[in-house]
C-alpha cells in the first residue's frame, strides 16, 4: 500500500471509533506529518491525502520534523484549535519506507542529520545514536545488556499488540549477539523499517462532549529545538531539548513525573528510551540503566513504557510515529489496550523527538470522565 | 583564496583544499566557531575573523558503522567519532589508520586531509582523524 492509502486505512478507524462525527461535515482542517518524499517521489501531500480521505477543500498542512513530523502536526492543530480558527481537525502521519532498500532508506533517514559534516563523512542515523550510546556508557556505566533489555521488553509489548510490525519474543542473548549496525548498537537495538499511518481527531473539550462521553484530555505540550548536528551541543550524554519540552508539558498539566500512569517515549534506538527515562525525570540523570534492570517501565512496573511495543516492535513508519504514540495513549486511557492495558491508567504521556533530538515533542494527557 | 573569504560552509571546504582546518573567531564575544557562521550564535555579532584550528584535538566520542549508505560501503566497518579542538569547538568525521579495538574516548586524534577532490556537487575535500 501507498502513503496516501496507509493513511485512508488509519482515518478509517479513526472514524469508526467516532461514530456521531461525519467527517465531511465536520472535519474544518487537516495536518499530516511526513518526513520524506523520497520513498515515493511524491512531495505536496497534504491535498492529496485530504482527497483521499474525503476532505477536500478543507485547508490540510504537512509538516515535517523527521521522526518527530506528526507530534509537530499535533502541536501546530492545537494552535489551530486554540486559536479558535479550527473546531474540528484531524491529525495524522504516514510513512511508506519498505519499497526501498536498506542503503537508500538509512540514506533517506541519514538526510535529517547535518550534510555538510555529519552525512558528508559517513555518518548515519544509526552512528549518531551509536555514538551517544558510546558516550552514555562511559560516563555512567551504562551497558550492552541494559540496552538489550529496552529491546526485549519492547518486544514483549509488541506481542499484545495485534497492530505491532514485528510479533517475535526475543532475549538479551538474541540482541547481544545480533549484527552489529553501529557500535555498540546491533540490529536488535534498532527500530525497524515500517510502512504506516495513524491519526487523530482534535477539538475543544466543549465540542468534544458532542461526539464522546470519554473524550481524553490533552493537558499539556511542550515543544523545544536544539542544533541540527550532534557535534554542535556540550553535552551528548543528555537529551536536553525532551528535558525542555518536558518542563513546558509538565507546567502546563501542573503534573510532573510521578504521576504518570504510562508513556510512549521515542525508541528509535534503545539508547534513545534510556536517555528519554532521564529527561523526563522519570529517573535521575544516568540512571536509565538501572531503571530498566528494576523492571520499573514493564509492564506492571511502576510506569510502564511503551505498551504498544514502541518503535522497536510496533515500528517505526517514521511520519507516523507521533500520532501513533496519542493512539496508544488513547487506547489506554479509555481502557481499550487489550492484553497490555494498563490498569487504572488516568495520565499519559507521549515523547517523540526528530532527528538527533534536534526537535522534541512531549505532550501529557488524562482520561477525560 | 582571497585576502578576507567569506565565512561560509564553501569556504571552510576550500581551506580543506590547503589542508587548514579552519573556524572563525567571533570579534564580539570571543566565542570559536565552526563551522563558520556569519553570525555568532552566542552574542548576535557579524564580524568574523577565519582562525586556524589545532592540528591536534581529543576524541569525545565514536561508532564503528557497519550499515552505511551506497557510496561508503566498500569502507564498511569504519570508524567516525567528534573530535574536541578547545572548549566547545568539535567536529564530527571519519577516524582512519586506528585499529577499531584501540579506539578509546579522550584519545588524541590528529587532522588529515584527503588529496582527491570529489567531482561531482558538493566537490568538498574530506577532512578525517588519524592516531597522532
């Protein structure tokens, strides 16, 4: 399937899951999150998913962030709604990778780091995060096996999601001795190369009552930048830009950490999810390790992280990522995870970063009833 | 080059070309910058002086990649790290002639240059680090 009929498919259920909306009638706008027209040779897809999917004329944007693409849709249709210019709005990503080979798509993926010093010299997207992984271990001890252990209980995840990419139980054997891609990450210790789309249907909680009596809440967001390239921060041990966005959401929610009941955090790479465990201050800075040895972020640990299987497992179609984490948020908050539910889940929060965390999305959630 | 090249991204890759690895000065706050911007990040000034990097530098970090794009292939595995000039100046690139296993961070790196010149867009002479 293509883009534009990935995306037909995620609307579709989207739609069914609000039978009172008629999309024609109601839906004023529409923004989509895509990182790359390279998979299809196909740029200016906002008009044509929003034909595809029943909208036209109604303005769409696409927007893109690398990997983080739909979370920034999602925060630019809150503009739109809070600034009252919108009522009604659905926001979505896609991305259609597995038509192309391995080299093209780590090429394609490689184009969200810096050309001129980054890409130029034979770095990848996978180096950048090897090369923070590298760091992260010499400063605080972090190993190979705690790494592993993201990718096996991500995996475990997967298995109760029916929607997940891959449904394949692994051990930290399996990552430890998998191929390496960039040392000291392995295959197993990478998401994978997915075809994908998900969406969402936005308004206001006064709008919202209309079509739902169990509507879930977006409480807060935070967005924040950094610079392009890895080499230009001092620090590569931390992901500052989630810290910062995280603070925003947090503030804005009047929450913090500990009141999170679950979270969809950006496991592009299993380093990603132990530096995203510290930057959002759901442990203190470098124990991310010893996070995931505690089995705190299992689940029926204390909060458990990526339910749906994350990136590793649920894939990774990378425009779709952002709005694929608010699905399975949803799906918890409204007690529709299945297998994986988590029990009595009233907040959530999702963090979905672009590139080497030169942009960061976190957005915080709770059950609306 | 001329007597006072602009600070760009060309031009720092013309230097290459004379094997100087170069960053611009910033004439309003001190602050080493490279690649060369013409306008300082820290404090908002314009005016730029070019301003040759050590030849030495300490690696903070590295990768071996083993999965690269096409045109790195046959060179798989090889090794890229950031290399620390001075608080705060780094740049990234392709760490040669050092055996993958004696890679350590902190090491010292020293900068070389390739002597082919790509022919096609961007046409930029690689720089890369070797064991000093």
């Amino acid at each position: 399937m293509y883009a534009r009929e990935l995306f037909v498919e995620a609307a579709s259920e989207a739609f069914e899951r609000c039978p009172n909306l008629s999309p024609r009638r109601d839906i004023d706008g529409l923004f989509v999150g895509q990182m790359s027209e390279s998979y299809e040779h196909q740029a200016h897809v906002a008009p044509m998913i929003s034909d595809w999917v029943g909208l036209l004329p109604v303005p769409a944007y696409r927007t893109e962030a690398a990997c983080a693409s739909s979370g920034v849709a999602m925060r630019c249709a809150i503009y739109a709604i809070q600034s009252g210019m919108h009522d009604i709005v659905l926001v979505g990503g896609v991305e259609k990778m597995t038509n192309r080979r391995t080299a093209t798509v780590t090429e394609n993926l490689g184009m969200a780091s810096d050309f001129p010093f980054e890409q130029w010299h034979g770095i990848t997207f996978p180096g950048i995060f090897g090369m923070m992984a590298t760091a992260h271990m010499a400063k605080y001890g972090t190993t190979e096996e705690q790494l592993a252990k993201v990718a096996v209980k991500n995996h475990e995840n997967g298995m109760l999601n029916p929607k997940a990419h891959l449904q394949k139980k692994i051990t930290v054997s399996d990552v430890l001795s998998s191929r390496p891609v960039a040392s000291p990450l392995k295959l197993y210790d990478c998401s994978l190369i997915s075809d994908g789309a998900s969406c969402i249907v936005l308004t206001n909680p006064k709008l919202a009552k209309k079509f739902t009596d169990t509507p879930v809440h977006i409480v807060g967001s935070g967005q924040a930048q950094d610079t392009l390239g890895l080499f230009e921060r001092d620090d590569i041990t931390t992901m500052n830009v989630t810290k910062l966005a995280a603070k925003q959401a947090y503030e804005m929610a009047k929450t913090d950490a500990k009141h999170v009941d679950v979270a969809e955090v950006h496991d592009c790479f299993t380093i990603a999810e132990i530096m995203a465990y510290e930057a959002l201050g759901l442990c203190k800075e470098g124990a991310g390790g010893k996070l995931i040895d505690d089995g705190i972020t299992n689940l029926g640990g204390r909060i458990p992280v990526n339910t749906s299987g994350g990136l590793k497992a649920k894939g990774h179609p990378v425009g779709a990522t952002g709005t694929a984490q608010a699905c399975e948020v949803f799906l918890q908050l409204t007690g529709q995870a299945g297998g994986r539910q988590v029990k009595g889940a009233e907040m959530a929060l999702t963090q979905n970063i672009g590139g080497s965390a030169s942009t960061a999305v976190v957005q915080i959630y709770s059950r609306g009833d | 080059m001329a007597a006072t090249p602009a600070p760009t991204i060309e031009n720092f890759y013309k230097f290459c070309a004379e094997k100087r690895l170069m960053g611009v000065t910033c004439t309003g706050c001190k602050k080493v910058i490279v690649p060369p911007r013409s306008l300082c990040p820290q404090c908002g000034s314009s005016d730029m002086k070019w301003t040759q990097l050590p030849s030495k530098g300490k690696l903070v970090t590295y990768t071996v990649i083993h999965v690269s794009p096409a045109q790195f292939q046959e060179l798989s595995p090889y090794a890229v790290g950031i290399v620390e000039f001075g608080k705060g100046v780094r740049l990234p690139g392709m760490i040669r002639n050092v055996k993958l296993e004696n890679l350590k961070i902190g090491m010292e790196l020293q900068t070389d240059f390739e002597v082919t010149i790509p022919t096609e867009w961007p046409r930029w002479p690689r720089y890369f680090f070797t064991q000093s």
